[in-house]
C-alpha cells in the first residue's frame, strides 16, 4: 500500500471548500490497476459533483473523473482495458476521485495513452471525446448533411467539430466573435449567439439544418433548435434535461440509459482517433497540483477555449 495526496470536498461550494488530504492507495487486487498520475483532468462535472444543495452525510467527496499517468501495479491476472499492460506503461483512464497523486481502480477504465498526447491532454481526452461521439451518433448525423451546434468552441463543441468533419458532416456553430477561429480551425462555420441568432444560422446554412446539438443549454439554443429542426428526435442536448423533457427533444447524460452504454463502446474509437492524430485535445491552461483550488476557480468561471489539468510533477 501506498499513501498518495488527494484533493477532496470537505464542503459543498467552490475552490473555498477543497482541502489538500494524504490517502491511503490499496494494492491492486484482481482486475484492478494502480496508477501513478502524471495529469488530472478537469471537467464542469467535477464542479456538479460538490454543488451546494446536497446531503452534507455524502461529505467529504472525492473529486475528479480522468487521469493520466503511469501503471504502478497491476493486480492478479489483470490486462488493461486495451490488453496486455506492464508497470511503466502510459495509460489514461476513467475513474472516480481523480484528483490525486495515485489511484487504485477497475482496470476496465485503463487504457493504454495515445503517445500523440501529452499526459494533461490525456487526461482530458474520454469523457469530451464519448460525449461528443454520444452527441453525433443520438442525432443521426450522416456525411453529406450540415447540423447545428451550440457552444462550439466549449470542449466537448470542439470535439464534435473534429468528429464531425471526419464523418463528413458540415457544422454551423455558436461562438463569440473573439472564438470564431476556432471553430474555423475545426472546419466550422462560426456564427455569433444572441438576438438574430436564428437569421444568421438559416444564412450560413440557406439549405437548412438536419439535426442541431446543445452544449450550451440556454433557452436560446433551445428555442433556435426547435425553429430550425422539425423531428425533435434529432435536436439533442447534454445541458437542458428539463426543457428537453418538456419539449419532447433528446437529453443525453446519466440519466439517459442508453448513454453510457454508448460512451464505454466509444472509449476504444476515441482513443484510436486520437492515436492517428485526427482527435486533439486543446488545452487552455495546466496547473501544479497544489495549485488545484486556482485551478478550481478557473474552471467555474471565464477562461480561454480548451481544457484545463493539474500537473503531477514526476
């Protein structure tokens, strides 16, 4: 057993209430794997997962759903994700209670890193990259057609631009003007959100749009999707489960049985794309470990398109 350091929630809020722990690291038992974690990415759901409101008995939670890093050990009889695994070998994995120096969890979550990433951007690379594919693939969009997306050059946005162009479909996205490169970067075509949103949208796509995906979960996507895409079963969003339930369009996330079944499959397609150099994953920022509420702060409020990572020093 190792003894690892960990960021947990002693409260519910903000950075405010994250306190810096040591841990105790369990041996791998049969199909588990040890981690020594070189990035943790970070997420809007880390943020969720410690929002006020909740049952102060779930205290203190552990937080973070990514890391990347090194096998430390692995348990009996135990091949990662992706087969085979030895101590030493680059990995990135899903996992509950990232933010951490180490982790002992199911090797069914541990995948072999693809070498084209750093480990920061390792660590960011799953849960965007199955949220988009679950965006696309519940939409229906096919090669040929064109789709809106809300929030494009939020990071699941930008990995929908990536998997989109390789399926052939055309993306008109929401952005402000500051961001507008960026979705161009992705092969989108950029629109700016607010009043007129729905005349700037039927001008860049004068065809019109089969399919339109949320991000963003404003009622103005909401309203714009409804305007622009008759079969509601091809408006999807993964930010407005209530207007969505109201509405009668699609919301994808935990409460939707079929997403994670689709998102574990997705991992291995994810992980490929990203291998061949056709999926990256921008970074906005990265953080020492110790600077984890800074990091915190950054996450919940305005910051350059990208994703954000602690750093484990080696």
């Amino acid at each position: 057993m190792i003894t690892a350091r960990k960021w947990v929630a002693a409260g519910f809020g903000g950075p405010e209430v994250l306190r810096n722990v040591e841990a105790d690291v369990p041996d791998p038992g049969p199909g588990q794997v040890t981690i020594g974690v070189r990035a943790c990415g970070m997420n809007p759901a880390d943020a969720k997962h410690i929002a006020p409101g909740q049952d102060p008995r779930l205290l203190p939670l552990s937080i973070g759903y990514e890391v990347a890093g090194l096998v430390q050990a692995l348990g009996p009889d135990t091949e990662l994700a992706s087969g085979g695994g030895a101590p030493g070998d680059e990995v990135v994995a899903q996992v509950t209670g990232g933010y951490t120096t180490a982790i002992t969890t199911s090797a069914s979550g541990v995948f072999a890193k693809p070498s084209a990433l750093t480990f920061a951007e390792a660590a960011n690379l799953l849960l965007v990259g199955t949220t988009a594919a679950d965006l696309l693939h519940t939409s229906g969009a096919r090669e040929g057609e064109t789709v809106l997306l809300h929030g494009a050059a939020g990071a699941v946005g930008m990995s929908v631009l990536q998997q989109a162009r390789l399926l052939g479909v055309q993306v008109v996205g929401t952005a402000s003007p500051p961001n507008f490169d960026v979705v161009r970067r992705f092969g989108g075509i950029p629109v700016a959100y607010g009043p007129g949103l729905l005349d700037r949208v039927r001008a860049a796509a004068p065809e019109g749009v089969a399919a339109a995906l949320d991000t963003v979960g404003s009622d103005e996507a909401g309203d714009v999707s409804l305007a622009l895409v008759a079969d509601r079963a091809r408006i999807v969003t993964i930010a407005a489960a209530s207007r969505a339930n109201a509405d009668g369009y699609v919301f994808i996330g935990a409460s939707n049985p079929a997403s994670g079944p689709f998102r574990a499959r997705a991992r291995n397609r994810v992980l490929e794309l990203a291998r061949d150099g056709d999926l990256v994953v921008p970074m906005a920022q990265t953080f020492k470990f110790d600077e984890a509420p800074a990091a915190f702060a950054a996450l919940t409020g305005p910051h350059p398109p990208g994703k954000l990572a602690l750093v484990v020093e080696p």
